[in-house]
C-alpha cells in the first residue's frame, strides 16, 4: 500500500511523497524495519517522538504523530494518534473484523472466566475460536502472551487478519473500559456484545462510576450504530445488574438477551443453585425448557458467567441442548478460583485474579458456603491504581475472613508499606482486628499455609494467572501457585499440623 491509500481521514495533515510505500505498521520502534509506518504515540512515561529517529535508522518510511516534526521523511500529523492508527490499521489489514463473528465482553468481573467458557461451547460445536484477552491471546493453534486486556489497535488488526487467513471462525474479545475510551477498538463491527457487571474498579483512569459506566455502554452503542453486516446483532446483558438494566433501556436496534438469577422474565435463568467444593449444580432455563447443569466452576459469580456463555452461544446459533451438554465439560480459566494441590494436608488453597471489592467478595462468599473450618486471606492492592477502593477491600476481606495477611500485590511505583496502609484503614474502621501486615508477598504465602490447619481454606487473591510481579518498573517473576506449591511440599516434609507453639501469634478467633 502507499500513503495515498490512508489520506481520507477527517483533519490530518500531509507532508511528502503520496507515493510512499508502507509494508507493515508499528508503535514500537524496536519492531521497525523496512517500510514501515511508525506511529508515535505519548504513553505514561514517555513521549513517542522521542523515538521517530531511531524508527527512521530502521527503516520507517512514514511518521504519524500528534505534531509536525523536523524530519525529511513523509509524515503524517493528526490530533488522535490512537484514533488514526485504528483506522489505519483497518485498511491496511483489509477489514478482517468483516471475515470474522466477534463477540465482545465488557464489565468489571467475569470476562476472562466468560471467554474460556464461550470458546469451549463454540470449540465443543465445530466453531474455530480466537480468543483475546487478560491472560493471552490464542487463535489458530498460536498463543501470544497478552500486554493488555485488549491489544493495542494494529496488533488486534493484526491478529484477526491472521486468524481470518488460518481459516478461523469467530473472534470473542474482552473489552476493556480502557481501550474503549483509548479507541483501540475503533472501526471494529461486534456481532454480539455482552456485558457482565459493573462495580468500583479503574477510578484512577475514570474521574467516577458515571464516566466508567459511559465507557462500557460505549460498545453498545457500536453495536447499536454499525450496520454494515447484514446479521441480526445481540446485546447479553445481565439483568440482575442496575447498569445492566440502564443499558438494556438505551437499546433500539439490538436483539436483546438478558440472564438473570433473580429475574424470572430473563431468557436465560438459572435456579435450584447449589455450590460445593466439587462445582456447581443448578438448572438453566432456555427457550422454554429446563435442563440439569453441573460444572466444575465453584461460586454463584461462575453460574453468572454460565448463563452469559450459554446465553451469547444460543445467540451464535447453537442449539440449546449442544449448549447444556458443553457447559458440563468446560475448563476452568488459569488463576480463577484455581485449586493447589495440597497433597494430604487436609485443607485447601484457591488461587484468584479477584482484584477489585466485588469480586473479592463474590470469592469468599463461594468459599464460605463450602468451609469446613476457617477462611484464611492472602491480598493486597496494586500500586498506581484506584487508591479508593483498597480500605474497601481490606473490610471486605476482614469481615469474610478468619484471617487476613494483607501483603504487597504489583506496588510498581508506589511504596507497599503505604499501599497496605491505605488496606488496613478499611479494616480498622470497621473495627477488626483480625489480620496481619506482611509487606513481602512470598513469606505472607508462607505464613499462610505455615499456619494453615485442617478443613482450611486458603485464599489468596488479587494476582491469579499472573507469574510477575512489578516492582517500580521492574517485572520480576513471582506466581502465587508456584510459591504456594514451594510452602506446601516444605509443611509436609516437616509434617507440620499448623498447632506449632510458634504460630499462636495469630488469632483466628
């Protein structure tokens, strides 16, 4: 393609040779070579024009950037850089949402766990999936360690025209509030959206709840405005939701499903609830009928996340039974109340991304209604987030908990003795008194399973399927399951009973 080929877009400016040839698309100079448009995009830390010179060594044959800079090459100056690279970036890969059923999810909690239910059901029934979100994005037998929930605009053009050319059938997307607000899904044609929930999350990206509500409702809105497909498209809303309901009002064009456990007028309503430690058993009713439904997920929030697989499945055109069969066999996602073998210790441990009050709280509410004795918690908060919601979570996690080691999660630039300052004033507050500080994650797993006693149960929450931890700006290896398993083989070489006179500085009373 050449530069001509990307000049009708409203307000940009020109200056070179039209006839430039542009063979591939970065914002990462690193990646350039030759031909290559370059785009410059201002991050958190740095300025991307800082880095136009270094593309040009390499090759780039095009500069788009927020301002005209000095150079003799062709460049490109537009207000929006992310807004401009989307557009481009859907020319030059030639519309693959277009080739492709995308489905995209949206909410605070239950996307991922969402996602790996939806591609086992869709998989189950003959549909070749790709699947992009917090944890990787995997299509056509590929896995690509994820860098954001969603990727940025020309790595997704990207991946969905590779996907489109392995002969893949139907993209499903996690949708974060910040790449709806940052455009990197611009110009993309959804099929089905869903949402999940909404709760107090991101508030140092959103300036309120209102503003992060506008965001999500933001894809419904696509959904509602983009015709050119010709399919019926749905919106899968969680009727049991009050955002979920005020979306559901907005829409005019879109075939609406709502799934609910309370709401008997929903489409998709599950009843006969009964959560144990083996999974979850309930009756899902669909299309007129009522059909048994066990699966291996554990909590209400997974028969949730069930009934919007189910729900957005029926909408892709399965039939309601091949959906009731396939959700018996679904996997569970990595790091989602995921379970550590304890060997023959006699209690438990889940390892979950809850990172936010109301999932925290949907975790322990699950685990609670299958204790045999104490619930034992193991979080804390990132660094460079929402400070709001940490004294929330830590009375959260206090009042559901026999026990709390509020500890470090990815502190980044932030002091972790002062994050977990921010925890325990919710605790206090509230008037508890039953947790303990440990700044370092690792030996708050340790003290965890250390003390752990039989018919225990383990949480430790707020990181799941991550294996890092950040550090400043440092990634440094760190995955709570492995740290677990390094703790628990260490308690049963020394055939520990979690009575020792040393560990009765903890009260769990």
């Amino acid at each position: 393609m050449i530069a001509k080929d990307f000049l009708d877009f409203k307000g940009l400016q020109f200056f070179g040779d039209e006839n430039t040839k542009v063979e591939s698309i970065s914002y990462d100079s690193r990646a350039v070579g030759s031909n290559c448009a370059f785009f410059a995009l201002n991050g958190h830390f740095t300025d991307g024009a800082n880095f136009i010179k270094e593309a040009l060594d390499k090759g780039a044959s095009l500069i788009i950037s927020q301002t005209k800079q000095e150079i003799s090459a062709p460049q490109i100056v537009v207000e929006n850089v992310l807004e401009f690279m989307a557009f481009f970036s859907a020319k030059f890969y030639g519309r693959p949402d277009k080739e492709l059923k995308i489905i995209g999810v949206t909410g605070t909690n239950g996307k991922t766990s969402f996602t790996y239910m939806l591609e086992s059901i869709l998989s189950q029934n003959g549909i070749s999936c790709a699947v992009f979100g917090t944890i990787n994005y995997r299509y056509g037998g590929k896995t690509i360690e994820a860098q954001n929930t969603t990727p940025q605009s020309a790595d997704l053009y990207r991946m969905m025209r590779e996907a489109a050319d392995l002969g893949v059938k139907c993209l499903i997307m996690e949708v974060s509030s910040h790449s709806l607000v940052l455009g990197r899904i611009l110009g993309i044609e959804f099929d089905i959206a869903v949402f999940t929930n909404l709760t107090q999350d991101h508030l140092d990206f959103h300036k309120d709840m209102d503003d992060y509500f506008k965001a999500k409702l933001s894809l419904f809105n696509s959904l509602e405005n983009q015709r050119q497909k010709s399919n019926i498209k749905y919106a899968i809303i969680n009727a049991d939701d009050k955002y979920g309901r005020r979306i559901a009002k907005t829409l005019k064009k879109s075939e609406i499903k709502l799934y609910s456990v309370k709401e008997t007028a929903a489409d998709f309503r599950a009843e006969d609830i009964e959560v144990k430690l083996s999974g979850s058993f309930f009756n899902i009713l669909l299309d007129g009928g009522k059909i048994p439904i066990e699966i291996k997920h554990l909590g209400l929030h997974n028969v949730y996340n069930a009934l919007a697989a189910a729900a957005a499945a029926f909408a892709a055109g399965i039939d309601k039974d091949k959906i009731a069969r396939s959700l018996i066999s679904m996997p569970q996602a990595p790091g989602r109340l995921e379970r550590v073998d304890t060997k023959d210790l006699g209690f438990e441990i889940a390892v979950d991304y809850a990172h936010t009050e109301d999932a925290l709280k949907n975790v322990l509410s699950a685990l609670n209604e299958m204790k045999q004795n104490k619930i034992i918690s193991v979080f804390g908060c990132g660094g460079d987030r929402d400070r709001t919601k940490r004294p929330k979570m830590g009375k959260i996690a206090a009042q559901m908990s026999a026990f709390v080691f509020v500890t470090s999660d990815n502190p980044r630039t932030e002091d972790p003795a002062l994050i977990i300052l921010d925890i325990e004033l919710g605790i206090k507050r509230a008037g508890l008194t039953n947790f303990r500080a440990v700044v370092d994650r690792e030996t708050a797993i340790k003290e965890a399973v250390m003390s752990a006693e039989k018919g225990d149960i383990i949480l430790i929450a707020g990181k799941g399927h991550e294996n890092y931890q950040i550090i400043g700006r440092e990634k440094r290896h760190f995955d709570d399951k492995e740290i677990a398993e390094k703790y628990i083989e260490l308690r049963r070489r020394e055939n520990l009973d979690g009575k020792r006179e040393k560990q009765q500085e903890f009260d769990f009373q």
